[in-house]
C-alpha cells in the first residue's frame, strides 16, 4: 500500500513498527475536549492514498474520540537514532505543531508522517486511531501584507551582513563581551527551537520534492549562516572575528524566525529566545528589526 504526503508524493508503507517499549502502563492518557468530527476529518486507516492537508499534522484519538494530548512526551522526550533527546518514541516528534505528530527527518526510521502517527498510536494502546486533515484545495496565494513582511525580513538580514562586515575593533570587543552577559541556558533553549523549525522546514522541502537542505530552503538563513563563514574566512581562517560573528548570526538567525514566536509550530520558540538571540547585537549596534521594541 501506498500513502501520499501534503504535497502529493506517494510513499511506501511497511505497516511494520519497531518501537513497542511504550504501553498504556507507562504512558497515562490524557485528553482534551474537541468538537465533533467535521467532514473534512478523516481517520486513517492505513490503505488507499491519503493527502494531508498542507501545514497540518496527524493527530490521535481514543477509543471514546477524544483527542489525546500528547504534551505528556515533551515532558519526558527519548533519544532517536539521530542522536537528538526530542522524540515522543524514536523517530517520532510530539506534539509538533499543536497537538500533532510528525516523523523525524534526521531518523528516517518512518515514511511519512501517518507511518510516524500510527507507530505512536500502537505504542499508546490498541484503541488509539490516526486522524488527519486531507488536502482539499491549492493553497491561498500569498497576501500583499504577507509578501511584504517576508521581504521586510530579508531587507533586514542583508543589513545584519552588510553591517557584520563593517565592525570596528571596538565594536567587536562589545559585541562579545555582550554575548558572554546572556542566560547559557536561555541561549540553548532558543538554538534547539531553532534547529526544530529547521528540520520542520527541511521536511515540507523534501515532501515538496526540493532540497533538504535549509540554507538552500530558506533564504534568510542562507544569509545569516553566510555572516559567520564570511567572517571566520574574513580572519584568513582564524577565530579572531568568530564572537562578534556569531552575535550577529545568532541575531539574523532570530530574525529569520521571529514571525513563528509563540505559533506553536515551533515548541520552546519564544520571546525570551528571541531576546536573548538578538541582545548582543541589539545592545552594541541597533534594532535587529523595525518592529523590535527599543
């Protein structure tokens, strides 16, 4: 049998499931109350071809058709073969973007994101099912508003690069004595955020039949990746340049994602991360965007 992504490529399904260490001893159930099933939901029965519905995941329901919230496995994450403590069960990521479930990429260990959902569901118990929302028309066309927020965005990460590269020695010895002033674990808490959105991005590119690569997906990371490289080659290979560099990165890096703050696509993302990203390089040089508060 096959089943089909958001963006319409088929997938191979095995129905076969490694992970079973999970049991309904082991993990306790919680549910949240939900409206009753709308047309366009549609549970999954692993035959025939399924098309979710862009940007959504699956999610799961018990035997009663309450949804299950899953925020007990971001509380008790496990390794995957990825080498990553953020799954629900290796190779699966939940909640993701809500309440859903998604595999992961860096895994592999599953086709798709029904197989990932399913894997889940068996590990929870024998009367948990996989809903999901199918694909029912072409997406909206960007509005005015949204294209010129996008570009505002890329305006404003050309101007972090063009400015790295203009840095007096004075600004770089603030810029880094600023980044050593910043919470350690505030700092991390934001950079996992970010390779979550990162890797969320890679694997709508890769359904898209496009590149798995996020500098390549993402434009703005591309240029904010580029400030740390242009400077560290700047230095002929040295460290010298690498602090401020990397203030200004870490700064052009939460701009590119600053629109997801709070979304819930993106857990652990917040205000805070943002700050904290953005703080050396708000201090020393300016506003990393125009809508930053002073």
């Amino acid at each position: 049998m096959t089943t089909s992504d958001a963006r319409g490529n088929l997938h191979a399904s095995t129905g076969e499931f490694t992970h079973k260490h999970f049991t309904a001893d082991t993990v306790a159930l919680t549910t949240t109350d939900r409206a009753a099933v709308l047309p366009e939901e549609q549970q999954w029965d692993g035959s025939g071809n399924a098309v979710i519905a862009r940007e959504t995941d699956p999610w799961l329901r018990d035997a009663n058709g309450q949804d299950i919230n899953l925020a007990r496995f971001s509380k008790h994450p496990v390794d995957g073969p990825c080498g990553e403590r953020i799954h629900a069960i290796p190779g699966v990521l939940a909640p993701w973007n809500g309440n859903g479930v998604e595999r992961c990429d860096m895994c592999g260990l599953y086709e798709g994101d029904l197989e990932a959902a399913t894997a889940l569901a068996a590990s929870i118990g024998p009367d948990v099912t996989v809903w999901y929302e199918p694909e029912t028309s072409a997406p909206a066309p960007a509005s005015d508003d949204a294209i010129l927020a996008a570009l505002s965005v890329t305006l404003a990460a050309q101007t972090i690069a063009a400015r790295s590269r203009q840095l007096t020695a004075a600004e770089d010895d603030a810029l880094a004595a600023a980044a050593g002033r910043e919470d350690e674990d505030v700092h991390n808490a934001a950079w996992a955020a970010v390779r979550r959105m990162e890797q969320r991005e890679a694997h709508l590119a890769a359904v898209d039949g496009r590149s798995t690569d996020v500098e390549s997906v993402n434009p703005n990371r591309a240029i904010a990746e580029a400030i740390l490289d242009d400077g560290f080659l700047a230095d002929g290979g040295t460290d010298a340049h690498l602090d401020p560099c990397s203030a200004a990165r870490d700064a052009a890096v939460a701009l590119t994602y600053r629109w997801k703050i709070g979304s819930g696509e993106a857990p652990g993302w917040t205000q805070a991360g943002y700050d904290n990203l953005t703080a050396p390089w708000r201090r020393v040089i300016g506003k990393v965007h125009p809508d930053d508060a002073d």
